[in-house]
C-alpha cells in the first residue's frame, strides 16, 4: 500500500527538502532522508533514490540525452504529474520549483535507470500507471543478493548480481562501492523493473503495479542508498554508515536472560501500608512513583517540568493573576474573586471561566458552536443538543462509551426499576449507566459550600427531527447520597415532568457524567492501565530489550499522575471525590467503579472495536450523512484504535518472525507474567491469558498504543475547550434542593444556579483545564506543528519508518476535528506519551 504523505506543499521544499548540510550527524542526515521521501503525495509516482534533490537520467548517472524528455514549464508539481499521466508513452517526471518552474516529461522507452544528485529544488519521480495485477501470475522472481560492506568494498554473498555492462567482476573485491553503484543491479524478472539502488536486496517492483515500492510490504527504506527485505537475520551497513535497528532478530538484543533492576518501581501499598485499594481485590496493580525519588532509576518522570510546576503555570493562566473582572456593580482581582464562594447570577457569567486572561490567548478567537446559556432557558434545544454535546462529542479522553450501551432484553427491568416504571423500556432504546456517583458522600472543608456527587441513569432513544435523525434523552434518574448514608432519587421524564425540572435534570446528568467520565471512566482506561503497563515494563524488560527500544518514548509520565492523585499532592479539588488530607473515605468509589470496570472490561477488551461491540454500539444506527457522525467519539477511537494497530502490527513482524520467537524471549514473558500477577499487574493479557504467538503479542501492545494515542488528543484545544464549558462539564453539585423537590415543581434560573459550581470551583475548573490547553506537552509528537526531523524518536532509519507511517496518519485523524479544524499549533501538541 502506498504510504499516505503529507508534505506536497512545494513551498516548504527549501525547508524541509534542503539538501543536508556537511555539518549535520549521520543520523540527522539518515533522518533528513526519511523525511524527505515523505514531500511526494500521489500513489502514481515513485521517488527514485529518495526523489528529492535528484535529476533524472538514462542508462547512467550521465546519460541525459534531449530525446529521452520533453520539457513543459508548468505551475505547480500536480500539473506536471497530470501532463505525463496523459501521455501513453510517459517513464517519469523530473520537476524543478524556483522562481520559474520545469517540468521534464521523460518518454525514454528503457526508463529511468539512474539518477544524479543536485539542489533541493529538483525531485525525479517514477510513474507507475495503476493497472490491476493478476495475483495468480508468476510477475516477479527477483533473486535476493545481501552485499556487505568490507574495507570500502561491496562483496555479493551470492552468484546472483549480473552487471548491466559486461560480465560480473572477476574479484568483487577489485571493485569500489561506487563502481557496484554505477554498474550493478539484481537478476530480476523482464515483467519486473531493476530496484530502487543497487544496494537494495530483493527490492523489485511488478511493472503497473500501484503499491509503492518505498515503505512496501518487500522493501524497508534506511537511506536512498540501501534497504533492506524483511526477516533479514544480517545487519547490512549502508554506504552512509547507518546500519538496521540494534535488537533485530539475529542482530542483537540479548533476550534469552531474565531481568532484574537494581531497584524495582513499587506500588502504592509497599509505600502507603493499608492503602485502600486493598479492599478492591479486583483492581488492576497502581504503582507508587514520586518526583522525590528516581522511580527505580527509570526515566519515567516529568524531569523536564514538575507537576507542582505545571499547576502553577496552569494557575497563572486560569486565574488570571490581577486582571479585573466585573460582575456587576464589584470589580476584584480575578484570583481573588475565583477564590471565593460566589453563587453566579446568570449562565453567561461561566464563559468567564473559559475565557483567558492574558492577552491574545487562543480561546478568545475560538468559535462557539453550542449556545450554553441557552440551554438553562430553552427546553428544546437543551434536549436536542445534550447527547450530541455532553457525550457524543465530549472531551475525547472522557471515554464515554464504556459508560453507553444499547438496552439488551437483560437490562430492561433493571433500567425500568430505577426510572419507577414510568416509561416503557425496549431494546431499541439506549442508556447511559452512572450509578457510580450514588455510593459518593457529601464532601464539604471548613468554611465552604458542600460538593454533592450526583448519580444517575438516562435513557435515550432515536427520533427522526426536520434537521435529521437524533438521540434524545426521554428519561433521567438522578441520585445524591446524605451523609446519613441515605440516598434519595428522583426520576424526570420528558414531556411529563415541567419545563424547567426537565432543563434541571439535563443538568444533573451532565454533572454526573462529568464525574464519572473524569475519576472512573478516563482514570481507569488510561491512567489505571498506562502507569500499570508501564510499571511492569521497566520492571521486566532491561534497557537492552528490543521493545524496551522502541516503547521507551511511550512508556512515561504517566505513574507519576497516578501517584500524585492518590496521594492529593495533584488534588481534583473541583470534585466531591477530593482526597482532602488523605482522606480515603472520599476516593473509595472510585475505587470501587475502578474495580466494576476492571471486572466487565479486563485489560484485553479495552480496544473500542471490543467495547463498542459488547455495548451493541453499530456504526450504521449511529450514521446519518457521514460515518459515526451521530457519535463522533466513536469514530476518533476507532480511528486511533487502527493507526495503533498498525505501528504495533509493523513493530512486531519486524522483531518477530515466529512463535517460537516470542515463546523463547526471557524478558518478554517475564513482563507477561508480571502484568498477570494478582499481586503485581493484576490484569489479563490476552484472551488466552497467554502471550505466544506475535499476534497475540500484537493485541497486548495495541491495547497500551491505543491508549498513548487516543489520551494524547485530550490534550489539544479542539477537543478540551468547547467539552469543558458548563454545562457541558459540572464537576460537582452545590445544592441538592432540587432533587429532593422532584420533577412536578417549576424552577427559577437563580435556584438553578445555586446548584451550579461556584466561583471557587469554577476556578479549580478553570485551572485544571488550563494544564491542558496552555501548559506545553512534555514531549511532542509534532514540535513544529508539523513533521520534520523533530518528529524522529529513533536512532534507526526502519523504526522511524514505522513511526512516520502512523504519525501522517494521526496528523490526518486530529486534524478532522469535533469542535472546529485544528491548526497546525493545536495539532502539535499531541504528546507522544501517557502524560497527564
């Protein structure tokens, strides 16, 4: 398959396509070569030797006779691509973009066979028209010749080079690499074409065939001068001097030893004794990772930024430090009127909490696409946007389809309990189980309003409406526990309950959806099971192990999140589940809805193919005029879900090739072993429980991918701050009149607001989103916003490879966009890791 490229905009060839300069490492020049092959965007056209920065030329490097061409001065590359894709008798394109553009239309019959190099401003590229290929045919016997390097000699291991000038050499050593380069090729078949260099084993390409030979399933691309075929055993050095990842089967990377750090990572009970997750025997294991010690000696902090750091840049923007703000008649400090108490007046008071105080900030110039004041006047539009808003298109980390489930013939009871039979329930209908939230006390400090946890369960159904098919909400059953231990419900139903106890109840359910997306939903998915992951990683795999290589780089940050939550040196001092002084007794839901998901979503199932599944989410029933476009959140996750798959799917065949591979790597199956561990891991694998094949392999590692992609976009503006306005995003409750009252009562909008978060959690709001929007990730997977040779993790031309190939995919994914088109500075702030 061809690679999809990203970078065709010819104006950035001077930046990105320069020719590498003498100053530059090896492996800056390598990574250069990687990026850019990545300028060409048509599955027609073929780099030849990299394509950029190369001039086309006949049967040698000097061979450019006037009759092999017809020259064309065109506007752009596409017009170019576009006269040779017209013409029958069109080899290639050689194209130059300087103030004034060429175009070389090559019509040679023999092709282009070779190429010279040259500045920036010229690429040579191959055409290769689609035609369909018959599978079944015998198009391609090219015999595989490994040349290596010796004493600046290339010597074939085989009898199988043929000399396109005469006969092969007497004594291959006689011979310099240039003279192989100049005159060497492979035996291919006559229905093949010679390969990309001479130097590339195996690397032939069927005539017509559309797969691009570069990043194909026969090639993996190190430099334009060497590549090597798949399930070589052999380092082969190139000309350059780079050589094939360390760790490739039979090239290193010593996995037959056990391994054991000097100090291992801890969990938080070996530090904390009588931690309360001990009374959740099914809980996943939680390691205990701090910034005051060196986590074991593992790279695994947030060295170049501190949390305590982070929040208080995170405060600095939030609150606005002295920037005046007016309610009013009273002008005040903005962090001194954020740290009151305040009940606000009206819904449009919150956009100030949403809006930056500092001059020129991104939020001032984004759209608003949901009017949210009016959603505490107009029962309509509040019914007709809730889902869509509040989980649909929700903050795309808050993971909300473990949450939302289609009714199954088993559920109906239970559902028509809780909603005191006051609607028919039927398996056509759908409903969102937030129970989690009942078990939660009050939460109050000293001198301050009391934060309620709210419960609840909402039951929706399709409607067809003039502006198209729509999941509503039909009916709500809120709840919120005293501290008597009591709870007390109220169920709402539209078109029965008033007016305004409706708008209430749509209310309450987005505040506990908020709670329960945020603590038990998002933690567990991805904080639980990322720093778990990641515990037993650095436990099991020394730094020496293949994967331990390619991982690392994903492996970070996140245990440390986990560790200052836990211990409320990160409190989440918005919510009723506030750890105040280490108290437990407030985080124990928590733990108890950690424990409830870990039981019906083990480590394995948490792919959203799985869970959409299980929950009988379809892509058709949620289409309307494109794809899941009725359930954005579902199509990003299946989206990341695939682009994971893939990185993980290329790493493994590169480093296994067989079972037996995988069933004799020490270390691999001792990091199994841990994750599976009650008293380590605690989680299940695989379905199996077993990883000895390299697909199983693949499903254990996709299932950590895909959360180190999928959390990253939750730190992109697009997704957080249209997801995080109220009453999108209530984190707690601060009056539960209103539930006890129940849904036959009319409520005023100042007794709505009562039960809304005050200035002083609106603050803590403000500042726990601010880390996200304006606090710059850790490590980027897009620096500059775009790809260049920044984006390169590895010291190896074939990881980065891989690597590149998943990155042009997700720069295509976040660019979609649920809330309005990412620009390039949005996009980059995806981290390439599980950090916070």
């Amino acid at each position: 398959m061809a690679m999809a490229f990203l970078l065709l905009i010819l104006s950035q060839l001077g930046r990105v396509g320069s020719a590498p300069s003498a100053g530059l490492s090896l492996l800056q020049r390598q990574k250069d070569d990687v990026v850019r092959r990545l300028t060409i965007d048509a599955a027609d056209f073929v780099p030849i030797d990299g394509g950029i920065g190369r001039v086309c030329r006949g049967a040698n490097a000097t061979d450019n006779m006037d009759s092999y061409y017809e020259q064309f001065s065109t506007i752009s590359l596409e017009e170019c691509m576009d006269i040779c894709r017209n013409r029958s008798d069109c080899k290639g394109i050689e194209f130059m973009e300087t103030e004034q553009t060429r175009c070389e239309v090559w019509i040679r019959p023999a092709g282009i066979n070779f190429t010279r190099g040259a500045s920036a401003s010229f690429m040579c590229l191959r055409f290769v028209p689609t035609v369909l290929v018959d599978p079944s045919s015998d198009t391609l016997e090219c015999k595989q010749v490994l040349q290596i390097q010796r004493d600046d000699r290339w010597t074939p291991d085989s009898t199988e080079t043929f000399c396109k000038n005469g006969t092969p050499p007497g004594s291959a050593r006689d011979y310099s690499a240039a003279w192989f380069q100049e005159h060497c090729a492979l035996s291919c078949s006559e229905q093949a074409v010679e390969p990309i260099g001479p130097m590339c084993p195996s690397c032939c390409r069927i005539v017509g065939a559309a797969e691009s030979l570069l990043g194909g399933s026969s090639c993996n691309y190190i430099s334009h001068n060497c590549c090597c075929t798949p399930g070589v055993s052999q380092e082969i050095h190139c000309i350059d001097g780079s050589s094939l990842c360390p760790h490739h089967p039979g090239g290193g990377g010593d996995t037959s030893g056990s391994y054991q750090p000097s100090r291992q990572i801890p969990t938080v009970t070996d530090v904390i004794p009588g931690f309360a997750t001990t009374r959740y025997p099914g809980l996943p294991g939680i390691p205990y990772v701090n910034s005051e010690d060196d986590a074991a000696g593992h790279d695994i902090l947030p060295h170049k930024m501190g949390v305590g750091e982070r929040l208080k840049m995170g405060l600095t923007v939030a609150m606005g430090a002295l920037t005046p703000v007016t309610i009013g008649f009273m002008t005040m400090p903005a962090s001194a009127w954020f740290s009151t108490d305040t009940i606000l007046e009206s819904p449009e008071q919150f956009a100030t909490f949403r809006k930056s105080h500092l001059a020129g900030h991104v939020t001032d110039t984004l759209p608003v696409v949901v009017d949210n004041p009016r959603r505490f006047r107009d029962t309509e539009y509040a019914t007709a946007v809730w889902f869509h808003e509040i989980v649909a298109r929700s903050v795309v980390a808050f993971n909300a389809p473990l949450a939302f489930a289609k009714i199954k013939s088993t559920d109906i009871d239970d559902v028509s309990e809780e909603l005191d039979h006051r609607v028919a329930v039927d398996t056509s209908m759908y409903w969102l189980d937030l129970r989690d939230m009942d078990i939660n006390p009050p939460q109050s400090e000293q001198g301050r309003r009391t934060k309620y946890a709210v419960g609840a369960v909402v039951l929706l159904k399709f409607e067809e409406t003039a502006e198209g098919k729509r999941l509503y909400p039909t009916a709500i059953r809120l709840g919120i526990r005293f501290k008597d231990g009591s709870l007390h419900k109220s169920v709402f139903v539209h078109g029965e309950s008033t007016d305004s106890a409706w708008r209430f109840a749509l209310l309450g359910a987005a505040c506990s959806f908020s709670q329960v997306a945020v603590a038990i939903l998002h933690i567990f998915a991805y904080h639980v099971q990322g720093a778990n992951f990641q515990q037993q990683f650095y436990n099991n795999l020394s730094p020496q192990h293949r994967l331990h290589n390619a991982l690392r780089d994903w492996t970070q940050y996140t245990a440390e999140f986990n560790t200052q939550v836990l211990t409320n040196k990160m409190p989440l001092a918005a919510f009723p589940y506030h750890n105040i002084d280490m108290d437990q007794h407030f985080f124990l839901p928590v733990f108890a809805g950690w424990e409830r998901l870990a039981r019906r979503f083990p480590y394995y199932k948490l792919l959203p193919s799985v869970y959409l599944a299980e929950h009988g989410i379809d892509k058709q029933e949620f289409s309307s005029a494109t794809d899941w476009d009725l359930l954005p959140i579902a199509k990003y996750q299946v989206a990341c879900e695939q682009a994971a798959a893939r990185f993980i799917g290329k790493l493994v065949d590169y480093y296994y090739t067989t079972d037996i591979e995988v069933q004799n790597d020490v270390q691999l199956q001792q990091f199994v072993t841990a994750m599976q561990d009650p008293s380590r891991g605690n989680v299940q694998v695989t379905p199996s429980g077993e990883v000895s094949t390299p697909d199983e392999l693949k499903h254990f590692l996709t299932v950590y991918m895909y959360g180190t992609i999928v959390h990253g976009g939750a730190r992109m503006r697009q997704y957080t701050f249209q997801g995080t306005l109220v009453p999108n995003f209530i984190a707690s409750f601060m009056n539960p009149e209103l539930i006890l009252t129940g849904d036959a009562s009319e409520y005023s909008l100042s007794q709505m607001m009562k039960a809304m978060p005050d200035t002083r959690i609106l603050g803590h709001m403000s500042q726990f989103t601010a880390i996200f929007e304006d606090v710059p990730p850790l490590k980027s997977a897009f620096p500059h916003g775009t790809i260049d040779r920044s984006v390169l993790p590895y010291d190896c031309g074939v990881l980065n490879n891989i690597w590149l190939d998943t990155l042009a995919t997700l720069r295509e994914i976040f660019a979609e966009g649920y809330y309005f088109k990412s620009p390039a500075s949005d996009i980059s702030q995806w981290p390439r890791n599980q950090e916070a």
